[in-house]
C-alpha cells in the first residue's frame, strides 16, 4: 500500500500550472503539505461534490489540465458524478481517490471499498477513458504523466495506507482560496 503523503509529493512535483482540487479534510491536508500554490482549490467541505467541482471547472477551462485529488468516502458518497462526466467526457479531468478503504473524517468507520466496491470498474461503466489502480510509490511517475498529458477522463484508484497523518491546514477562508485561485488562474 501506499504512504499517502509520500504519495501525493510525487504527483505534484513539477506541477507547472495544474489546476488542483482536492477533497474534504485528508485530501486537503495531503495537497497542502506537498506545497501551498495558489492554483490549489480546497474544499473544505462539500464532501461527494469534489469530483463534480472539477468536471465544472475542466468544461469552463479546456485548456487546463484539472486534477482532483479527494478520498473514497468523497467519491462514494457523490457516486453519480462518474455517470456525469462519462457523459460530458472532459479530455483534461484527471480524478485521484486516496483510498484508505475508511471514512477518515467520520471516525475511520470502513468504507464500501473495504467491501470490495470497485472504483476503477465504476470508472470505465461509466465511459472514462482510462481507469486503473495503484499501490506501490514506483507506479506515481507514470500517474503524475497522467495528470499532464493523459486523455481524460481519468480516474486513478490509488491504495493508501489507512494511517492518520498530522493536519497541515492550509488556508481555510472560503472566499479567499476563491479568489486567490480565480486571480492565479486568470494571470496564468
């Protein structure tokens, strides 16, 4: 399995100017700790709308590369949102699940991939382009490519160690990361 944190430091190095949304709580505090940018958009809470979020902003922005980085309870909880964007079909929307098979902002109750729920095969039901899943920090170049030049949809099922990590809070004023983004994104 994967050192979650270990991981996400891989896939955003180099990031140029990825566009980066990331999920409630874990998700957050993994993008935070590989490095506060201005083109990082967190949510803080939302939770089963990230991957939504980044379908918005990959169809309001196609020539951007979108990545969202969230967890399995985020995408479980907003399951549908596969069906959406294997209908609007975003060539540049790259979505990560750092999956601990856990719900870790409510208490690290099991999560339905503990039982045996397939991301990867939601992924291409729904008509992603390019779905699979990984577990050793060798495979992160080959997803951090992804990201940056893969034809979307993608999803990456990423199996993650179900070990707590300290918080790192990045900016946490609603308003402000939206404009910050907004300003970055628009100067970019």
């Amino acid at each position: 399995m994967l050192q979650r944190r270990e991981f996400v430091q891989q896939l955003l190095m180099d990031r140029g100017n990825l566009l980066v949304v990331s999920g409630l709580g874990a998700s957050t505090f993994d993008v935070a700790t590989a490095g506060d940018h201005p083109l990082n958009f967190y949510l803080w809470g939302a939770m089963g709308g990230t991957a939504m979020v980044g379908l918005g902003l990959a169809l309001a922005r196609p020539d951007r590369r979108v990545a969202v980085l969230t967890g399995d309870g985020d995408l479980l909880m907003g399951l549908g949102s596969l069906a959406t964007i294997g209908v609007k079909q975003p060539k540049n929307l790259a979505i990560v699940v750092l999956d601990n098979a856990h719900y870790g902002e409510t208490g690290m109750q099991p999560s339905h991939t503990h039982s045996g729920i397939n991301l990867v095969a939601a992924a291409l039901a729904c008509r992603f382009k390019y779905a699979r899943e990984v577990s050793r920090i060798e495979e992160a170049a080959d997803i951090r490519a992804l990201l940056h030049s893969g034809e979307g949809p993608i999803l990456v099922n990423a199996r993650i160690a179900d070990q707590e990590a300290p918080r790192v809070l990045p900016l946490r004023d609603g308003h402000a990361i939206k404009q910050r983004f907004t300003d970055a994104l628009n100067s970019a």
